[in-house]
C-alpha cells in the first residue's frame, strides 16, 4: 500500500464542522485528489494527521480530519517523525471505500 498524497494545509482554518479548507491552485500545485480519497495534512508548524476529502470545489478540497492520528512536532527537534501505522492507513481506506458506496447507493436511490 503506497502512502496517502501529503497536503499542506493551515489548521487555524478550520471551519464550523471542524474541516479544513485545502487550496489546491497554490499552496498544492499539481496534486490531484479525488473526493473519498485518504490524504495526510501538514501545517507549516510541523503538526499532521490523516483525514479524507469530503469535497471539492474550483481548486478548493475540504478535508476531514481523522483527529486520532493526530501528531504534534516535537518542540525539541527541527523534523516531526509521521508514519501512518498499517492499521490506521486500512482503517481509513476501508472507511472511504464505505463512504463512496454509501454515496452511490444514494445517487441510485435519487435516481
């Protein structure tokens, strides 16, 4: 299993529902994500989680945090060591697999 695509991301922007806007056009050029899809944060303060794409909008995702991976850099060192365990990368990937049939058995529903 590859590791999730890395998104730089302000944590001090998090909204009402405690997601956090990720701007794609600048601070993420060239990363293409899809909605479901498992990403890791990193904040220019060293912190990072995991969390997943809940939509995307004109170069803008919004992602959910999985705030149980949660990893605070170490005010000692100048690096923060991260490396999702197997089990919470299964995890999550597993839930985004549930999230996208969920959706979709909602979409045929509608339809």
């Amino acid at each position: 299993m590859t590791q999730p695509v890395t998104l730089y991301v302000d944590f001090n922007d998090l909204d009402e529902n405690r997601n956090v806007p990720v701007y794609l056009v600048f601070d993420n050029e060239g990363v293409e994500v899809e909605r479901d899809d498992v990403v890791r944060l990193d904040d220019d303060e060293g912190n990072t989680c995991l969390g997943y794409v809940i939509s995307l909008d004109d170069g803008t995702a919004v992602v959910q945090p999985e705030w149980s991976t949660w990893k605070k850099r170490d005010p000692l060192s100048l690096t923060v060591s991260f490396h999702a365990s197997q089990t919470d990368l299964n995890k999550l990937l597993l839930d985004s697999i549930r999230r996208t049939a969920e959706a979709t058995h909602s979409t045929q529903t509608l339809v």
